[in-house]
C-alpha cells in the first residue's frame, strides 16, 4: 500500500538519490542507484545486525558480512516505486519527462516454494506443542499464513459459526521505527482450515 511505498521510498530511494535535484536526475543516475542496490548488503547498510545487541550480533557488526542482497522482486518494487513517485512530478509539470520509465529492471523469478512434507508437519507441531507459541505454530502450519499475517490477527477475523478466518492487515516490525499495521499481501485473505 501507500505506507509500504513511502517506507520502500525512505530506506532506499532517500539516501541514494535524496542530494540529487530533480530536474538534473538522468536515466544513468537512476541505472547507478539500481546497480548500487542489487550488490549492497542490507543488514550492514541498515544496522540490522548492530542493531540485535552485543550477545546476538553474528554477522555484518563483527566484520563477517552476510550478504543479505535485495530480491530481484523486491528491486523490481523499489524502482516502480521511484516510476510512480516521478511519474506524480511529471503530472504536476515538476519534471518534462520520467527518466526512471528509460530504466528496464528486470521483474526476477519467484523463488521456488519448499513445503515440509506430511512428516515434518507433524513432528513440527508435536515438537511445539507445549512452547508458548504453539497457536502461532498451528496456523501456520495448518493455514500456511505468513508471519506478518498471523501476528495481525484479532479475535475479530475469526468467524466460529463459518470456522473462516479473514486476514486483514499484517504486524511487521520495520527498523529503528517499531512495529507497524500493514495491508495484506494475498489477495485471497479467507482461510478455512483443512
């Protein structure tokens, strides 16, 4: 939605292209900005790492970089995020032209999904059963909801005479600002267990 456009905006559009008038900004610039991006880690570029406290730092604040590159989609999102936001100056006679549209960023593939088996299902939910998450664990497993979606859920999104459950926002936690309410991803927000 709207808010993740502006955070996506923010965290990767801001500090590579912020100094950079509008009027002067080329398509190589944009290419630049694109390139840049694809091969910076992000837990060192955002403090992700430093961020955990001294006892769970494992990676980029010892020295010891993880490598954590933005996902071709996810770039893909960022420049259409940059189009659209050019795109508005353009429609506000800010800009003659949109020289973000000159750049082609590949859409990328979807990463191939690697569900457990019967099995490990199982033996999942038998080896969670008595931890204090273990709700979370069931509807994961048995509706296949996403983190961000489960812990969105209010008792409210839960209809016991349908035995549905609506999913209707998302808990994501964004850094240096908390947790924020989002907009699902799935655009088939009802769930009925098996």
């Amino acid at each position: 939605g709207l808010f993740i456009g502006l955070l996506m905006g923010f965290l990767n559009i801001v500090p590579y292209l912020g100094n950079k008038k509008l009027s002067k900004l080329t398509a190589q610039d944009v290419r630049a900005w694109y390139n840049t991006m694809r091969k910076t880690c992000q837990c060192c570029r955002q403090g992700i790492d430093a961020g955990r406290g001294l006892l769970r730092q494992r990676c980029c604040a010892q020295g010891r970089c993880c490598n954590k590159l933005l996902s071709e989609r996810t770039l893909h999102y960022i420049h259409s995020v940059l189009v659209s936001a050019l795109a508005h100056a353009v429609r506000e006679d800010i800009l003659p032209r949109n020289v973000a549209k000159q750049v082609h960023v590949p859409l990328g593939q979807s990463r191939p999904i690697d569900p457990l088996t019967t099995e490990e299902a199982k033996t999942l939910l038998k080896t969670t059963a008595e931890h204090h998450n273990a709700a979370i664990y069931e509807i994961a497993v048995r509706l296949g909801l996403r983190r961000a979606e489960i812990l969105g859920l209010r008792w409210r999104d839960i209809d016991l005479n349908t035995h549905t459950l609506t999913v209707t926002q998302t808990l994501v936690r964004i850094t240096g600002q908390g947790v924020a309410v989002s907009k699902p991803k799935s655009h088939a927000p009802h769930r009925a267990p098996p």
